[in-house]
C-alpha cells in the first residue's frame, strides 16, 4: 500500500481528502472492505467515503472526504479505516492528515 495523500478532492474546494492506495487487493477484499465500511458508524455523515474498485493496471483506492470542520472525526476515521485494513493483510505505513 502506498502512503495516503491529503489533498482536497477535484471539484470541491471547501472539502479535504486522505486518499489510500490500496495495492494489491483484489475485487473481493475490496469489497469486503466496502461492506465493513459501511457497517461502520466511524464512517458516517458528514464523513464521505469514495471508492474506486482495483482494475486491470490500477490498484483500488479509498479517499475519505471531509469538510474541515470535521477533521476531527476525519482522523479518528483514519485510524478504524487502518485498523480495519489490516484486517485484511493491507498495512498502512505512514498518513498525513491536512492541516497536520
């Protein structure tokens, strides 16, 4: 997995992003992972979470998406999505958070 990156999602400038690269994971471990992302109340609004599924030549990738207001929650979020990555054998080395 590569290291996530803080950056504000295209299209909206009043939200921030952390996006992880999920290297490696095939379409059923995503979608576990979707499933257990949605169960999850550290991921409910005003959280967004975005999904782009693994394909051919990319790895699958998932952004979390908050307004500023919210980074508090943000990084809390940031921690479950890591413990529950590693639930499926994706290890998370290093995140930066915007604003840190």
């Amino acid at each position: 997995m590569t290291p996530p990156d803080s950056s504000s999602p295209p299209g909206d400038p009043g939200v921030q992003g952390i996006a992880f690269t999920l290297e490696g994971v095939d379409d059923p471990t995503f979608s576990q992972i979707l499933r257990d992302l949605r169960t999850d109340p550290a991921f409910a609004r005003p959280l967004q979470v975005q999904a782009q599924p693994p394909q051919p030549g990319r790895s699958a990738r998932l952004t979390l998406v908050f307004p500023p207001a919210d980074r508090e929650l943000a990084v809390g979020a940031t921690q479950r999505l890591k413990t529950l990555l590693l639930r499926y054998g994706v290890q998370v080395d290093t995140v930066r958070i915007p604003g840190s």
